[in-house]
C-alpha cells in the first residue's frame, strides 16, 4: 500500500499549539516561541506516527476570501481586527513568520493561493491526487473532503488524540456522508465562522433532513411542492436567501490555482546549518531535534 500524502491544515495546528503550549516558553530574548514549538512538536508526531512520504503545510493567504463576503457580510466578521485583518494574539504574531522559516530549512513545503483559505488550498490538492491522502486539521468543515482515497485526521484534541475520519466514520458521528457535509454545515451554522444556519435547526434535525431528501435542493423542492410540511419547512422558507448563497461559501473551492510545490518529505533537513541557526537563537534545540530524529526515522 503507498504511503500517504500529508496535507497540513497549519493555521488551525499553530493556533492549537499557541493555546495548548505554555506560552513562559520564549527565546533567550524572551521573544514567545511557545507556538513554533508546539507545532514543530505536532509536525515531528505527524511524521512518526502516520509515515506520510510527502506532506505539504497548506496556508491561509487570504483569510477571510473577498468573494465568500460578497455572498455572507457576517463571514467570520467577529474576528476581524479594529484595524483591519484577523484578530491574531499579539504573542502569536511573530511566531507565524518562525514557523515559516523552520518549515524552510527542514526541507517541509508550505504553499497557499492567492485569494482562497487554506481549507482551499487542501480541498485542490487533495482532489488532484491519486494516491491516498491524510488532511490533519482541526477544522470539521474539511469533513467534506473525505472520499474513499481521502481520510480527515481530526486534531480537535490535538494531535496525540487525533481522530480517524472516513465516510464510515463521518456518518456513524453525524449521520450524513460526506457528500452531505456541506448542506449539513450549512444547515446547522457556525458561530466560529460567522454562519447563522437555519433558526432552530441543529444537528440532529439536519442529519434527518438529509438522511431523508438527500440534500439541500432536494429538500427545498419539496417545501416548494408541499410534500416537506413539518416546522422544518417553514424554517428552510424563511431562510432561502441564506441557502442560495450559504453551499458556495461552506464548500472547499478544489480549484484554487494551488502552485506547483515539492511535496517529498527528505530524510534529513535540506538546511541542517540554519535549523542549527534557528534551535540557538529561538531556544528550539530539543522539538528541531525531534523533527530531524522524525525525518531520519520516516526515510
């Protein structure tokens, strides 16, 4: 069997490692390096524990898409800066930047597209690929790219207590497939993004409403022939406006232009004097050592 490729949902990792780390853990400058750590520390777990021969760290250069706003104002509104640009801890800031950097002299790609999310970047990927992948992330709505060649490792609990998603999975949780993921997402909202969903629906109405018609067209079809006549219907009636435009925003766009990237994973860091450079300065001697130890050990 091959062995996977790795796609890394980093925004949502780093942010983990920036709450789940001890943020007294700082460069001999005192400088914060607390999320440099915990996600070098997730990377170098990622490595041992699922053996990817290639793995990419897809980024977010555009949080908050332009054209996802046009269609939802609300759209992760609340984490929008006074000044513009995603509220992001000041700790968090500098540390984004180191990533980065460490990401380059250990030889790991890091890529994302113009205009799109990082949940964009890995649905394209992912979608172009023929052999099996793993997407880590703590994100539910990347749920919907799972397919019979694509598992989701949920990172809800970080990494050491990830979770395997397939579709056998996904529906045993949830009740829907993947196939089904947008509408149910779309149904049920997300405060954390800015999606209202559909007053007085959650999970469990949602789930029945698809294992029901299918899906979201469907399901409005049937308000509109009178077949769909329960509280629900009138509920989707009044949110139609909502569930026009809400599907577009939820769905991953598979085809953001996601340049072209060296995705293999080397045995050793493609830069050893930098990450040398990098451990003394930054105080990240002991996780650069266990990603190197990862790398060597993957090989």
């Amino acid at each position: 069997m091959s062995r996977p490729l790795l796609l890394v949902d980093a925004a949502s990792l780093y942010f983990r490692a920036f709450h789940g780390t001890p943020k007294s853990i700082t460069a001999p400058d005192g400088t914060p390096v607390n999320a440099v750590r915990g996600f070098v520390d997730m990377i170098a777990h990622l490595i041992r524990t699922r053996r990817p021969d290639r793995l990419v760290c897809c980024l977010d250069l555009d949080w908050r898409p332009a054209w996802r706003v046009e269609l939802i104002s609300s759209y992760k509104a609340h984490r929008v800066a006074p000044t513009g640009g995603e509220t992001v801890p000041d700790e968090l800031v500098p540390q984004v930047p180191l990533i980065l950097e460490v990401l380059a002299a250990a030889g790991i790609a890091a890529t994302g597209a113009t205009g799109y999310e990082a949940d964009d970047v890995i649905g394209a990927l992912a979608a172009r690929e023929p052999a099996p992948v793993e997407v880590a992330t703590g994100d539910r709505d990347l749920f919907q790219v799972i397919t019979p060649t694509t598992r989701v490792l949920y990172c809800g609990r970080g990494v050491a207590k990830l979770e395997v998603y397939d579709d056998a999975v996904l529906h045993a949780r949830y009740g829907v497939h993947a196939a089904q993921y947008v509408d149910f997402a779309v149904l049920r909202g997300d405060p954390s993004d800015g999606l209202p969903g559909v007053a007085g629906v959650g999970e469990k109405t949602a789930a029945g409403l698809l294992g029901t018609y299918g899906d979201l067209d469907a399901m409005l079809a049937a308000v509109d022939d009178g077949s769909l006549t329960t509280a629900p219907a009138r509920k989707l009636a009044s949110a139609r406006d909502y569930l026009t435009v809400a599907p577009t925003v939820v769905r991953v766009a598979t085809d953001a232009a996601v340049p072209a990237v060296d995705t293999a994973l080397p045995a050793a860091p493609v830069d050893s004097d930098r990450l040398v450079e990098l451990a003394e300065q930054w105080n990240l001697a002991s996780p650069l050592t266990r990603l190197t130890d990862a790398l060597t050990d993957n090989a």
